[in-house]
C-alpha cells in the first residue's frame, strides 16, 4: 500500500470516526443499526467462511488505519465506535464482516464489561480480546444474509 493510499484511508477513518463515536454515545442503536448490515446467527462466528479468502491485507490494513485515526483525534474512543468505523469501511470496499459486540462472562461489572469487536475470515481485525471471556450479544454481518433477522419497527 502506498504512502497516499495509506493517508487516505487514515483521513477515511478520521472523518467516520467522530460520527460513530456521536451515534453509540447520543443516538439510539434502533436508529442506526441499518446502517451496519443485518443480524444473523452467532454459529458464524469464528468462522473462516465469512470473509473474502482473497485478500486479508486489505482488511487489516484498514483496521490499522482506523487505530492510527483513534490515536490522533482529540477525544478518546472505546472500542464500539472503532468497530463501526471498520465495519463501515470494509462495507463500502464489499469485505465481508462481523461486528460483535458481546458482555463479558460473569457477574462482576467492569470498565470491560461490554466490549466489540470485527472479524472477517474467523480473525479479529479490531478489539482483539480472548473471544471465551465474552457472550455474544449481537452479530452484525455487512453482507445481505441469508435468514437475516429484520429490523423491528
């Protein structure tokens, strides 16, 4: 990837970034989640059948980017709205992907009781956790899916 190409990809990120940051914080996810694909089956997770077998280097190096636009904007971001930043941009490439977002294990509250994360092809691209810590509370694929559940109204 050229050095452009590479900043491009960074300004991308920082434009889309501070948007999904204002969604997950103000704005109901029922408004939204179109937005992102379709909920599907938690079975797809992990599974190397999700994703483009093609090409990982695109996807990673888009996550990479959505990283570095994170450590340059001037407010902090957890890991929801980089999540939704990635699975828009791998949406708009035609990548296909998951984003998770899942509770962790246990009673105890903590400041990573929720968390989310990407993956395409069974890897993580953002919010690497140890996947057996956390109950999948939503699967969101970018894809059209077949047996999709449809938004309610």
């Amino acid at each position: 990837m050229t050095r452009n190409r590479s900043r491009l990809l960074t300004l991308e990120a920082l434009a889309l970034l501070p948007l999904a940051r204002l969604l997950v914080d103000r704005v109901p996810l029922k408004f939204w989640r179109g937005s992102l694909g379709a909920i599907v089956s938690k079975d797809l997770l992990g599974n190397p059948a999700t994703g483009r077998e093609a090409d990982r280097r695109l996807p990673s190096a888009l996550a990479r980017r959505v990283e570095r636009a994170a450590a340059i904007v001037p407010f902090h971001t957890k890991c929801l709205p980089r999540a939704v930043t990635l699975h828009w941009m791998l949406r708009r490439r035609g990548i296909a992907a998951l984003l998770v977002i899942a509770r962790r294990r246990g009673e105890n509250p903590s400041p990573d009781f929720y968390h989310a994360w990407v993956e395409t092809g069974g890897d993580m691209l953002i919010g690497h956790c140890e996947r057996s810590l956390y109950i999948p509370l939503m699967v969101i694929t970018n894809k059209a899916a077949p047996g999709a559940l449809r938004a309610e109204r």
